[in-house]
C-alpha cells in the first residue's frame, strides 16, 4: 500500500503541470501495476532475508546487549553496596581496634604509674627505715660516748676523792657496770 500511496502523490504532482514528463512515467497502466506487484511480492523474501532479517537481528541484538547492560549495572550496584557494606564493616572493624588499642595504652599508663608511685613509697619506706636505722646508730653512738664521757669523769671525780691512784682497767669496769645498769633503769 506505501507503494501507491506514493504512486498517487507522484501522480498529482506530475498532474499539476511541474513536470510534464514525470506525468507521463506515472501515468496509470494497469498491466504495470499488476507486473510492479509481482516483483515486489516476488523481491519481498529476499529483502526480508536480505534486509528485514539483518536489521531485525541488528534490533534484536542491540535490545539483547541494553538488557545485559541493564543486568550488569544491577549486579555491579549490588556489588558496589556489597563492597560499601565490607568497607563499613571494615572501618566499625577499625575502630573498636583503635578504641581497644588506646583503652590498652590508658590502662597500660595507669599501671605504670602505679607502679612508679608504688615503687617510689617503696624506696621512701626504704629510706624511713634507713634514715630510723643512722638515727638510731647515732643515738647509740652518742649514748655511748656519754656512758664513756660519763665513766671518765666519774674515774676523775674518784680519783681526785681518793687521791690515789685507781687501777684504770678494773674500776673502768666497774664504773661501766654501774652506769649500764642506770641507763637499763632509766630507759625501762
């Protein structure tokens, strides 16, 4: 039906004077047409084999390849959110490990601070009980070189008393004796 459609346009415009010889080309012979029909319909498997079925597998391919794209940008998108959900989990993963890691370090601080502060009252207990430890030494020292000042002066006080000469070693004795068992007496 194209075919006439386009037979008639041609016609009126041959008819209208434009051209005088495309008139004469369209003009309408029935024999030609019936003759025009039976190449067509004859031409028409070929061209459809030749024509319609490349450009209809053309189509058809191009549609095939839009849906396989079509599949793939899904299946990448859900891969995309797959590797979005991996990478998420991987951060919260990050994290809780850098969390865990500084919680570590404060509590590692912690302990050696009171470690540190530990050892610190150690060593000044240590040193309490050394300086208790000196002091003491001193003030028996010091009680003792009294006892002995003591003791010398009492030999002095005797011997001027007695005007005699006293046997150092033996009232020494004595004398130490004496001023031991009063300064057993007075610290009790």
């Amino acid at each position: 039906m194209p075919v006439l459609a386009v037979s008639n346009h041609l016609l009126a415009l041959a008819t209208e004077g434009q051209d005088k010889d495309l008139g004469a080309l369209l003009e309408f012979i029935p024999g030609a047409t019936l003759w025009t029909w039976i190449a067509f319909f004859v031409a028409l498997p070929v061209m459809w084999k030749m024509i319609y079925g490349p450009i209809t597998k053309a189509l058809e391919e191009r549609d095939r390849k839009v849906e396989d794209a079509m599949v793939a940008a899904e299946a990448a998108r859900k891969e995309a959110e797959h590797r979005m959900a991996e990478a998420k989990a991987e951060l919260d993963k990050a994290r809780a490990e850098s969390r865990r890691m500084v919680e570590e370090a404060v509590a590692r601080a912690e302990r050696q601070a009171s470690e540190a502060q530990q050892k610190a009252e150690e060593r000044l207990k240590a040193q309490q009980v050394k300086a208790n430890a000196e002091i003491e030494a001193t003030k028996r020292a010091a009680l003792q070189e009294i006892r002995n000042f003591a003791v010398e002066l009492t030999m002095t006080a005797t011997r001027k008393i007695l005007q005699q000469d006293v046997n150092d070693e033996a009232h020494r004795k004595m004398v130490r004796d004496f001023v031991g068992a009063t300064g057993s007496t007075e610290r009790r």
